[in-house]
C-alpha cells in the first residue's frame, strides 16, 4: 500500500467538518440544558422534562446555523494564520 498518512484523504475531508460541527452543536445543546436547570429549578422537574423543553425544531435551526457560522469562522482562522 503507497498511502502517505501526511495526506489526509477524502474520507477525512468530509469527517472532519461533520465532527466538528456535530460538537459545536453538542456544545449548544449542552448549554441549553445546564441553562434548563439553572434557571427554572423547581419541584418536579425532571431530565425528560428538560430534554424535551430544548429538543426543539427552533432550537435546532438555531444550532445548525450557529455551528456551520463556527465551522467557517474557524476554517477561516486555521487557514489565515
């Protein structure tokens, strides 16, 4: 086999944009719920109930925007510096 493994190949240039976008958007969902608990803590309120408050189809445009803006703005940094 005459792989480089300097070269990435086209495998890792469609993983690593999904992978780090798929963590920005881990990242977003993980603030909502600690913010879930931090701001209304009340009696009966449960992790499904939670989960299910955030896991919304706003809250998941809201975060596919944000992480592909992320992905480029950081994709941008990586190739300017």
């Amino acid at each position: 086999m005459d792989s480089n493994p300097k070269q990435p190949g086209k495998l890792g240039k469609i993983w690593r944009p999904i992978i780090e976008i798929t963590f920005i958007i881990f990242l977003f969902y993980s603030n909502l719920l600690m913010g879930e608990f931090t701001r209304t803590n009340g009696a009966g309120k449960t992790l499904a109930f939670a989960v299910q408050d955030i896991f919304t189809v706003t809250n998941f445009v809201i975060a596919v925007i944000c992480a592909l803006l992320g992905y480029l703005v950081i994709e941008y940094l990586r190739r300017r510096f």
